[in-house]
C-alpha cells in the first residue's frame, strides 16, 4: 500500500515546473536590477508572461489528482494571476499606469494567502516561515502602493526586481515541497 502523505501546497510530478518559473523568476529580476533603464513597458509585459505561466501552472496543481487541501487557494491564485497577466499583456499604456497597484493587489493576496498557509500548517516544523513570508509580501505590496501614489520611477524599478528575486526564490523552495515523496512500497 502506498504512503498517503498531502501537504499544504500537494505532490506533483510537474513540480520542476514550478522550479522553472521560480529560476526564470530571479534571473529576470536580476536582469531588471542591473538594466533598470529598460523601463516599465519591458517589466510589464515580462511580468505579465511569467504570471499567465504561473497561473496556468497554480491551475494545473488544483485540478490535479493529487490536489492539497487547500486546492481552492491554488485555483483562486491561479485566475487572478492569469486575469492580471492578460491585462499586462494587453496594453502597454495601461500596463505602465497600473503596473505598481497590480503588484500591490498581488503581494497583498499572496501575504495574506501566506499567513493562512502557516497557520493551517502550525504544526509542522518550519511553520514560521510562512508568518515571516506573508509578512514580507504583504510589506513588498504595501511599498508598490507607495510607489504608484507618489509615482516613483526608481522605487517601482528597485521593488520589482525585488520582487521578482523574491518570488523566484519562494517559488524554486516552494517547488521541493511538491515533490511527490517515494515510499518503501513505491520502489
């Protein structure tokens, strides 16, 4: 008989995926801190590619067989990021208007989505860490707020690569969490 292990994030075999998005995710914000002049247009539309991936992906996770308890998260997650994608996407001039309050509303739900996750998760090992990572998005979505208020350039510039770099690493950690564990009856 198999092991029946669920996490809060679930098992996948497509687990290197999610490791994927998280190493383009960090290479891109790299590539954003030390090119910086190469405006919001490119983040944005960057941006916008990576979160349609990413969305299709979180879709991917809830509809699969092995789905987490929390499956609902991951299908909420998934449609406002494929939904905030498409509008990137699809224009430039707007995407440069309200590029700074999508990735508030983004960090804020993906904070507040991180808070539950630890609480739901309070009595695993490492459970602090989604307390300390709720914290930080929710910090990084309340500075793009500040940024698009006062319309600094620079700010939003240095706040996206950041975010960029920290999504990645969340994601890429994330991902081992996904991987679906071998039992003794599996081998």
């Amino acid at each position: 008989m198999k092991a029946f292990n669920i996490s809060y994030l679930g098992q996948t075999r497509a687990w290197w995926v999610v490791l994927l998005v998280g190493i383009l995710m960090v290479i891109a914000g790299f590539a954003y801190w030390f090119w910086p002049e190469a405006g919001f247009a490119i983040a944005s539309q960057i941006f916008g590619w990576l979160l349609i991936l990413t969305g299709i992906v979180q879709l991917c996770v809830a509809a699969g067989p092995n789905h987490a308890r929390a499956w609902g998260w991951w299908l909420a997650g998934g449609i406002i990021d494929i939904f905030i994608g498409f509008m990137l996407v699809r224009s430039i001039v707007l995407s440069e208007a309200v590029f700074p309050y999508f990735l508030a509303f983004l960090f804020i739900f993906w904070g507040i989505e991180a808070l539950i996750g630890a609480c739901y998760r309070s009595r695993a090992r490492y459970w602090w860490l989604g307390i300390i990572n709720g914290i930080l998005l929710n910090l990084i979505g309340f500075f793009f707020l500040e940024a698009g208020w006062v319309s600094d350039m620079m700010m939003v510039s240095f706040l996206t690569s950041i975010a960029f770099i920290y999504w990645g690493f969340t994601l890429a950690i994330s991902s081992y969490e996904m991987r679906p564990v071998e039992g003794p009856a599996d081998k």
